[in-house]
C-alpha cells in the first residue's frame, strides 16, 4: 500500500536545505500541504534570510503541490505561535510536525563557552518543545497528530567536540519517551529520527566517499514512515545512507544487594553481574521501580501482594 498524506497539513522546520528540504519536497509530493519553515541562518545560527525556504515553496509549487513559507526562529516561542497561528488560518489542522532545524557549535568543551551551549540547546531543545507545544493541543484536539524530533548518535553515544549538541539531542529522546504517552490515548504519536547525512553541518567532517553515500533523500523514507497513519509511537529510527536500524535505550537485570553489601564496596564486589545480563528496553519511568521493588521483596522474603 503507497503512504500519502493527502488532505494533511505539514510543518516541517529547518526545510530550506538539507535534510529539512528533502522532508518537506518528498512530504509534497505524497499530497501534503507544507509549512516550508527554515529562519535561514548559517550553520552557527547566525543571520536570517528567507530566499530558501521561498524557493523550496517554489519547488512544491512547480510540482502541483501547496506550501507557504514561513521565517520563524524556533528558539522564540512567540514566532513559532505565529507559524501555527498562519497555519491554522490558511488549512485549519496541522497533522505533522517534523523538528528538524539545528546549528551547531562544534569545540570541546575545555573550549567551549556556557554561551555556545545555551544558545545550541536553545534551537535543538527548546526549539523542539516550542514547535511540539504549539502543535500540541491541536492535535489532541482533532485526535489526530504524527510528530518526529531529531535526535542524534552524537547525543545517543557521544561523539567528540560535541557536548552541547548531543545534550540536546538526547534530552528530545526524553521529551518523546514521555509525550508518546500523553499523545496515547488521541492518537497523537511520536518518535524520534537519528539521522546520518551529508548535510553542510557535515559537509567538511566526512570522508568525500562517505559525504556522496549520505544523501537526505537516504534519511527522508524514514521520516515518511514515521509519521504515516500506521506510523509506531516511541521509536527512534537512524538512517542513514539508505540503512535503516532502531535504537533502544536497555536496563541490565541487576540484582538486589542485601543491607550489609548496600555500599559502594558492595557494588564493586558486584559491579560484573549489575552490569551484565537481561538488558530489556523499558517501556516507561514506573517499570524501573516494580523491578527493583520485586528485587528487593525477594531478598527480604516480603509478600507485597497483600
């Protein structure tokens, strides 16, 4: 069965170039009215210019398809609040939101400043959380809602240089892991893209073999399943040069240490089977703590049924 987004409304942020273009022209072409957002700044996040996104508006436009442009920094929540305000008065419903706009500001973090930091989080995190928020209630609303954030392996397993990056970058993993539950019960779901391309934030940091493999349109199917009607909630999905895995945040089996061995000597002794074995992906925060309470109901010989 071909996925379209027919009668759907997109917003897809960061969409001049890219990743974001890619997104947005192929959510096109599948039937979607796209909100071409992207401030136009370079990758540091400096300056502002609308020439791209009106040209990707242009290009949808060519291909019989809807789309407005729209310049709003996502780091400002009362821009964002216009976006939506436009869309809502142009179609009426938002179905989709892809966060997909970032900067970046690559030193270690000896080098780095608090600034670069906060100004990084700013457009990644909070960038995410303006745009979800704004789309949020409407969604719930019509009972209907389809929402990637764009996460990354620099904040899933670290990569040097790139602290404040990959902090944010994981804190939209969490964000997800708690909004896929509030978003359940109206059909809103959410997931995460951990994508790999040859982008200009990578242009310079790859190979030039590597760079021609990593195209966005290898990334974009991803985010076109992610937010079809049958799309998963909860997900994160990495692409990348047409390869596609899932990755999982795992918790060891553990084990429950009697009083005596409740030190830090105790989890030394122990460090090998806390460590090791029975890793399982946890669904939500409260599984966590039925496992170590049951744990310890074991060692103690406690009855926690009555």
């Amino acid at each position: 069965m071909t996925i379209r987004y027919d009668d759907k409304v997109a917003i897809v942020t960061g969409a001049g170039g890219g990743l974001g273009r890619c997104h947005a022209l192929e959510l096109a072409k599948r039937g979607a009215k796209v909100v071409v957002n992207d401030l136009g700044g370079s990758v540091s996040g400096e300056g502002a210019n609308s020439s791209a996104s009106l040209a990707v508006v242009a290009e949808i436009e060519a291909m019989g398809g809807e789309a407005m442009a729209h310049g709003a920094n996502v780091a400002d929540l009362s821009q964002v609040e216009d976006m939506v305000a436009q869309t809502m008065a142009r179609w009426g419903r938002i179905d989709i939101l892809v966060n997909n706009a970032g900067i970046l500001r690559d030193k270690s973090f000896s080098k780095g400043t608090v600034d670069d930091f906060r100004l990084v989080a700013d457009v990644h995190l909070m960038g995410t959380v303006h745009c979800t928020k704004a789309c949020w209630d409407i969604m719930k609303a019509q009972e209907y809602g389809r929402i990637v954030v764009t996460s990354s392996s620099s904040g899933l397993y670290g990569n040097f240089g790139q602290s404040n990056y990959g902090a944010a970058k994981m804190a939209v993993v969490g964000m997800m892991n708690t909004l896929a539950q509030e978003g359940a019960k109206y059909n809103v779901k959410i997931n995460a893209l951990a994508p790999t391309a040859g982008t200009r934030m990578t242009e310079g940091l790859i190979d030039d073999k590597a760079f021609a493999l990593l195209t966005p349109e290898t990334v974009t199917p991803a985010v076109l399943f992610l937010v079809s009607d049958e799309a998963p909630t909860r997900a994160i999905l990495a692409a990348g040069a047409g390869a596609f895995a899932v990755a999982k945040i795992v918790e060891t089996e553990g084990m429950w240490l009697p009083e005596a061995d409740q030190t830090p000597e105790g989890i030394a002794a122990n460090w090998s089977q806390i460590s090791e074995g029975g890793e399982r992906a946890l669904q939500a925060g409260f599984e966590q703590s039925i496992k170590m309470i049951g744990q310890a109901a074991a060692g103690l010989g406690l009855d926690m049924s009555q």
